[in-house]
C-alpha cells in the first residue's frame, strides 16, 4: 500500500491480511502499539518502544519500522497537500470500511 | 551518514544513499526554486516538525513571531513560510479552498507541488530519525544556482486540486501529484523503494526485507495514517 496507490491490486486478493509462508506462525511486535509511542509526544514511552522492539526483535526490527514510518510521515503529507481523491470505484469499494473505523470524520476526507 | 545507537544499530545503505540523495536534492536547484530557496523551505519544515509547541493551523506562522527559522523564513516570501509550516504541521487540515488562497496569493501552481515535494522528503527523513531515535543529520550547504524552468505539459485533474502532468488521471492520486515537478517524484520514488517497497514490487503482498512482513509494513503504514488523520 502507497496509501491507496495498491488498492487495485490488493482487491484482487480475497484476503489481504495472508501472510506469506516464511512468516506464518512467527512471533510478531505490536507495531500499532510501536507506531503510536515513536511518534507521540511521551519521550520516555518512545524510547521504551525502540528498548522494547529491540530487545526481543533486533536492531533491524527498529530500522525497518522506522523506516516504514518515514514513508508514510512522507507519504500523508503528499496526499493531503496535492489533493489527493478517491475514485469513484475506490469510493464505493471502501465505504464499509469508512463507515466502521469513522474515516469520514477526518479533516482530511475528500470524497 | 551512519547513524549509531549504543546498541550498536547500523542503517541499511540503501536507505543511507538514499536519504543522503534526498538530502542532496532538496538543497539544489529545482525547476521553479533556487537551491538557496529550497535549503530554506527544507530548513522551514524542519523547524516545524522540531516546533514543541505548534502553531495552530489557522495562525500564521510569519505573523506569530515564533518562527525558529529566522534566516529561511526572511529568504522566502511570506505565503510560502506560512504554507511549508501548514503542510510540514498540519497537512491533514488542508483543503482545496486553502490550495486556492495559496495560488491567490502568488504561489504559481508547478511552484507549489515542488515545494510539497521538498516538504514531504524533509518529513520523510526526519520522520525516520525521529521514530529511530537517532539525531539527524545536518542539511548540506545549498548548492549554487537558477532554477532550470523546465516543466513537464501539465492539466487540470479530477483526482488531485494541484495540476499534474498529461495525461491526467491514469495513475493514482498519490503517484500523479507530484508529476508536474517529475524530479520531486523521483526523489520520492528513490526514498520510497529504500523505505518501504520498490515501486515495481507495490503488487507482490508477499514482498519484505526479511524483517516486517508485507502485511507488518501494512499495519505500520495504517497506524501513521491514523495519526496523521489522512483519509487518503
């Protein structure tokens, strides 16, 4: 997903959240909960996110998220001052999902 | 440009390279601004991002007298100031109306999308220092020189307010939107392909590093966007 740049190809599968067979099973961090400490405002749960992600998945683990992190630090500003819009298709396609997580209510909604 | 944690943390260099290129690029002439020029927005933007206390987006940052980055702010026209500070802050709160007001008050439009452009590679590369925990590196000096005015054939899209280039609408929103600037997309795309996926890869949802799987990156990517509040 560049943002909603992959959308089409994500639609073609049935199930988005598979795995590949090299990670099926493994243990997995809680990135949401990883994400949302690095780039708060608490210094001190950040930095024991980065101490937590590294001591139990390596210093590459912080490297890659953070750098996951950067794209879309680059990306949602991208978007939100080119203009980006939905297609009409993409729209419809993702109505539902809107409608339950309250995207709509954002700012930055453009549809 | 490696950066090192005391736990011994080393960047990858492809994402090295690519962040000092990114670096590089938005201190050197563009098509519509000076090196001097976009050194000063790329400064700009960072003080934002530095900024503890943010302006609010509905202030100016030029008349709020906080700006921290005198010296770039006096290089570059007030309009501009205030709309690198917006866009660097605030971006989830822009809308089309404010785009206008930016043209309205003398931002030319191609101008525009290469000043998002440097904007959204500063947030990228300080966006991974800030989320490693590591200091950032120095912006290098300017380099010297006019910009080359050379632009792309460019028109009105449905798919974005600023104009991209022809044809509109055949690619994405988010990948057509800098198109009227091509060297601030490819910046993007060279920084995109170190950070996350390479553009060509975008279809394989199988696709990783070794570390975060397709879908980990996935979770990571929506757990920004949430906090960024962006509905795209």
């Amino acid at each position: 997903m560049m943002l909603r740049a992959s959308t089409a190809s994500q639609l073609q599968h049935p199930d988005p959240d598979s795995t590949s067979d090299d990670v099926v099973g493994r243990r997995s961090p809680n990135l949401e909960d990883f994400v949302g400490a690095v780039v708060g405002t608490d210094a001190a749960a950040a930095e024991a996110a980065r101490a937590d992600l590294v001591d139990q998945f390596g210093t590459e683990w912080l490297v890659d998220a953070s750098a996951v992190i950067a794209n879309f630090e680059m990306m949602t500003r991208l978007a939100d001052a080119t203009g980006a819009c939905l297609r009409p298709e993409q729209l419809v396609a993702s109505a539902s999902m809107r409608d339950e997580l309250g995207l709509d209510a954002f700012p930055s909604a453009r549809t | 440009m490696i950066a090192r944690m005391p736990t011994d943390l080393t960047i990858r260099p492809d994402l090295v390279a690519a962040q000092a290129e990114a670096w590089r690029h938005v201190t050197s002439p563009g098509g519509s601004w000076t090196g001097f020029e976009r050194a000063a927005m790329a400064e700009l933007a960072l003080a934002a991002l530095d900024d503890a206390d943010p302006i609010a987006p509905w202030e100016s940052a030029t008349t709020s007298g906080r700006t921290t980055a005198a010296a770039a702010a006096a290089a570059l026209p007030p309009a501009v100031v205030d709309a690198v500070y917006r866009i660097a802050r605030h971006a989830a709160t822009l809308s089309e109306g404010w785009y206008q007001k930016q043209l309205e008050l003398g931002i030319d439009a191609i101008a525009y999308v290469e000043m998002v452009g440097v904007v959204v590679v500063i947030a990228a590369v300080d966006g991974f220092f800030r989320a490693a925990g590591l200091d950032r590196p120095p912006l290098p000096a300017p380099t010297p020189g006019e910009p080359h005015g050379r632009h792309p054939q460019v028109e009105s899209a449905t798919l974005n307010w600023v104009p991209v280039a022809a044809p509109a609408d055949q690619k994405a929103a988010v990948v057509q939107g800098l198109s009227a600037a091509p060297a601030e997309w490819a910046t993007v795309a060279l920084l995109s392909g170190a950070q996350y996926i390479p553009v060509d890869e975008m279809g394989e949802l199988a696709w990783n590093r070794g570390t975060l799987s397709r879908p980990e990156m996935e979770r990571v990517a929506a757990r920004l966007s949430l906090a960024r509040e962006c509905f795209y």
